[in-house]
C-alpha cells in the first residue's frame, strides 16, 4: 500500500497474498492512524525488541551507570544470548515460564552461584526496559535459587601459622602488607584499597594492651554497616607507617611497581594488581586452593570469635547481619576442647572476669587481637 496521511507518505507491506484482503488491510491501517492523530484511539505502541536487539541498548546504559560493572553484566548477557527459550524472543514474551526454562538450561552447565547471577542480569535487563524506557509494561518476577539450597560455596579454610608465615614470607608488595592487615583486623580488599591517611590514627606510644591507634573504616563497601573502628596492633603499625611513607596522594595503599611496571605512589593500589600477585604466590609456594586475602579474613573473624561476642564479631567484620558474620566462623577440630577446657577451669576459679588468671598465653593472644 501507499498512501498520503497529512502530508506523509506512508508505504508499507501487509504480508498478505491476496489482493481484496491486503486492501482491507491497508484501509485499516490508514483509519487507525487518522483515529489515532485525532486522539480518538490510543497509539500503538511499537513491538518491544528481542533480547537480542536490546543488547547494544543494555550494553551501553549499564557501560554509563556502571563502568566498573560492565564487563561482568555485558558478559552475562552474552552467556544469555545463548538460550534458545529466550535469546529470540520479544522482551515482552519473557516472563516467568521462559526464566524457568533458561534456569535449567543454565543448571546444566554452571551451579546455582552463577545461575543466580544471570537470572539478576536478566531481571536488571528486563526492569530497565520497563521502568526506565517503558518498552515493556510489566517486568516479570523470576526467582533466584534461595540461599537456603547450598547456592553459595562456603569457604571453610582458615589459614595455620604455618601457612600464614609461609604466605607473608614469600608475598611481593604490596599483597604481603595488605595479608598483614586483612590477618589482624579483618579489613577486606575493597576497604584496603579506598583507605585513606585521614583514616588512620596512630599514637606515639602503645597502651596497656599494646594498641596504638585506631584505623577508621568508613570506604570501600556500599553497606552502611561498613563505617567501624578497629584497633592498631604493632604487625599493622608498621605496615601502615611504612605505606604511608611511600605514598603521596590522599590514599594508604599505592602501587609500588614490579619489574617493568613503574611505581605509582600517586594514584591509589589497583584491584587487578593483589590478584596477579595472589596468582604467582600460589603457584610458588604450596597452599590451599581458597588461600589469599578473604580467607585472611576469615581467619582473623574465627579466631576473634573465640574472645568476643557475636554482636561485636559483627560489628568488628562491618556485617549488616550477624548471619553473615556467622559464614566467617569456622570452629576448629580443638574448639569443643578448648571450650570445655575453659569453662572447667572457670568453674574452678581459673578465670577472672571471663580471662584465664594464670595463663600468660591466652593474655598475650588477647592482647595480640
């Protein structure tokens, strides 16, 4: 057909063989577009696009709103480009039963983790589309595998002294200053490397309990739970004066440079450069598969919790909730030992005030914490 409306040409293709029904067509067409110029019928809304027409749109507003985040969504949504049940279909015929459909697909392939993270990407997808540009009306609920089936992989490895010498002895820098820290305070990578020196007060001398500042965690994690303060013992006073000393902009941790890679000292520690180091150390040194930064972590959480409440455990770990705080803890074989030790010599009166009285072991482990 090819008509004039208002002074536009409008040529188009009804896909129809027969001649009397492609006219109809047409003269239906044309009344819907003067019924709906006059306001007398709402507009149609053009046919949202496929999942696959729509990756160059997501693409681009997650590269805008999420740089740091765009290669892992960008990849995911790759990887979802590959389901048949759902890479061809118009955004506005995926709903519930297609995510379902592309959720076993998926299971044959990877675990529940990563699944989880491809039905967010989806979901992301789907509610920018509907929220955000209106291609669609309804976005559509799929759910994610609940944590209560195993979705997530516990780490359960804590590391010895042994390994932890090990590690600290053979680590480049900065990773073997960084494991210091994350061994006696229990800061994770990302609080590592947005610390700054405003953060970090030291004092001229110790105290009684041989603390000597407090490191002021406010940055590096979006939960609010994050801001804490925690306590400066001799190991991370000396890695911080030193870190401090090298650096010369706002932020602790810079990039020393290695080999051909120039020092950095003004511009913060870069998240890619620990990794590459954790990666030659465990190919160096014999060590536990999960061993590195979060596992110091993890150390440092179970054997505070020996010493302290759960409520303070999780507010020392920067947890919103204590059942995350609870994920860090991993008693070792010796704890029910321990404990049963502990409370027989408290009953008979080898404790004071909760602390073993003659027992310059356990004081100095306190004390270490």
């Amino acid at each position: 057909m090819d008509f004039e409306l208002d002074g536009e040409e409008v040529r188009r293709s009804s896909g129809l063989t027969n001649f009397k029904e492609a006219k109809n067509w047409g003269h239906a067409l044309r009344t819907r577009m003067i019924q709906e110029k006059a306001g007398l019928i709402p507009k149609e809304k053009p046919k949202p696009p496929t999942l696959l027409e729509f990756k160059k749109t997501f693409n681009e507003w997650v590269k805008n709103d999420r740089p740091k985040s765009f290669l892992f969504y960008s990849g995911i949504y790759d990887i979802l480009l590959e389901c048949p049940a759902i890479k061809d279909l118009p955004l506005d015929e995926i709903q519930e039963p297609q995510g379902e459909q592309m959720k076993f697909w998926a299971l044959k392939r990877v675990s529940k983790t990563t699944v989880n993270r491809y039905i967010a990407t989806l979901r992301k997808a789907l509610r920018y589309a509907c929220h955000t540009l209106h291609l669609i009306d309804k976005a559509p609920v799929i759910k994610q595998f609940p944590a209560d089936e195993d979705v997530e992989r516990q780490v359960t490895y804590v590391f010895t002294s042994g390994d932890y010498e090990s590690w600290i002895s053979e680590a480049e820098e900065p990773l073997r200053s960084c494991s210091i820290l994350a061994r006696y305070c229990g800061i994770c990578r990302g609080e590592m490397l947005a610390l700054e020196k405003d953060c970090v007060l030291i004092n001229a001398k110790p105290d009684e309990d041989g603390v000597w500042g407090v490191l002021n965690i406010k940055r590096g994690l979006k939960r609010q739970a994050r801001t804490r303060k925690v306590r400066i013992n001799t190991e991370m006073k000396e890695v911080l004066e030193r870190l401090m000393g090298l650096s010369q902009c706002r932020y602790v941790i810079t990039d020393p440079g290695s080999g051909k890679r120039a020092a950095k000292p003004d511009k913060r520690l870069a998240p890619w450069v620990l990794e590459d180091q954790i990666e030659r150390l465990r190919a160096k040194i014999e060590t536990h598969p999960d061993a590195g930064l979060h596992t110091l972590r993890h150390t440092f959480l179970t054997e505070a919790a020996e010493y302290t409440d759960p409520f303070t455990l999780q507010y020392v770990a920067g947890h919103k909730n204590i059942k995350t705080t609870m994920r860090y803890v991993h008693p070792q074989a010796n704890a029910v030992d321990k404990l049963f030790g502990r409370l027989g010599q408290m009953r008979r009166g080898g404790y004071k005030n909760g602390y073993m009285e003659n027992s310059s072991k356990s004081q100095n482990r306190i004390t270490h914490l």
